[in-house]
C-alpha cells in the first residue's frame, strides 16, 4: 500500500507544474499534488500524463520522476515519521 500511495503521489508531482530540480516545502508539494490530480481528473489522468511525457520527452522524463518520486519520498517520510513518534 507504502509504496503504492509513493507511487501515486509521484505520478502526480511529475504531472504537476513544478519545475523539477527545486525543493519545495510539503505544504507547496501537497498544493501541486492536490492541483495536479484534480486537473488531470484523478491519479490516473497523472499516470497517462506521465506515460505521454515518457513517450514524447524520454530524455527529460526520466530525470523528472527521478526529482518527483525523491521530493515525495523525503516529504512523506519525514511526516510518517513524525507521526509514528506521536502514536508510540
């Protein structure tokens, strides 16, 4: 399930209209996440956006999911983390 929400969340930042390389905080990455899946009309508009992307832009497409699945992975682990601190 972990990784699936990643997965998702991933697919929705690289649709999203950050650029790629920056570092924004969890509050702008939840903002594009939440902007990207309602304009593309759910998590899996953002995957065909994804695959389009990987189908005409590989050469960019690559280092993209690169910079988003590791902006989601750094965000959310950090507040799974936290949280897991306060439930214990």
């Amino acid at each position: 399930m972990r990784s699936q929400l990643l997965a998702a969340r991933a697919a929705a930042l690289f649709a999203s209209d950050l650029p790629a390389g920056s570092r924004p905080s969890a509050e702008v990455v939840e903002t594009a996440i939440t902007r990207a899946v309602r304009y593309n009309g759910g998590t899996r508009g953002c995957v065909a956006a994804l695959a389009a992307a990987y189908g005409d832009y590989p050469e960019t497409a690559c280092a993209r999911m690169r910079w988003a699945r590791s902006v989601v992975k750094t965000t959310y682990e950090r507040s799974d983390t936290a949280e897991m601190a306060l439930a214990a």
